[in-house]
C-alpha cells in the first residue's frame, strides 16, 4: 500500500502546486492589466499603481475573471476610453500567458 500512497501523496502535492502557480499567475495577470489600464486611462506613478491595485482586489469579489474584466470596462467607459469588450478580453488572455510564464520563471 505505500506505493500506492506515496503515489497518491504525489498527485496531491503537484495538484497543489499548480494551483498555487495559477493563483500567481492570476494575481500577476491583473497587476499587468491594471497597469496596462492605468496607462490607457492616462494615469501614472503613485495613480497607476494604486489603480492595479484596485484591479487585483477587484478579482475577489467572486469567482471568474469576470469581475475584473467589469472593472475596467467600467473605467473604460467612464474615461471614454476606446476599447472594445474582445480587445480588453484578448489583452486579459495575452496578459495571462504572459503571467504564467513570468511565474513559472521565478
């Protein structure tokens, strides 16, 4: 039996780690949107990082990606900024893989 266990210990652990990995990543993911926004939105220094900020506490209002992509097209919209719904969707997947493999470097 304790191969089976260790084998299962195994499993437990590297499902574990890649869980953490892309919680990392999904923190780096929107720390670089909210810059990216920041920069769209005209904000810079102390603003724009305290507005990346406010993106990465806008992913723990629920589950999903969804409420940080509400935030920022909220902002969008409020500054007039032209961006469409797909191209703040593409930049969040691109921002991801980007995280990813920052955290997967590290």
């Amino acid at each position: 039996m304790s191969g089976f266990d260790d084998r299962e210990k195994a499993h437990e652990n590297r499902y574990a780690r890649e869980q953490e990995l892309e919680f990392k990543a999904g923190a780096r993911r929107n720390r670089l949107l909210g810059q990216w926004a920041a920069e769209k939105l005209g904000l810079a220094g102390e603003e724009a990082d305290a507005y990346a900020r406010e993106v990465i506490a806008a992913d723990f209002e629920e589950a999903g990606d969804e409420d940080v992509f509400r935030k920022v097209r909220k902002d969008f919209d409020a500054k007039h900024v032209s961006i469409s719904d797909a191209e703040l969707r593409l930049e969040m997947t691109r921002l991801l893989d980007l995280a990813r493999k920052q955290v997967q470097e590290s």
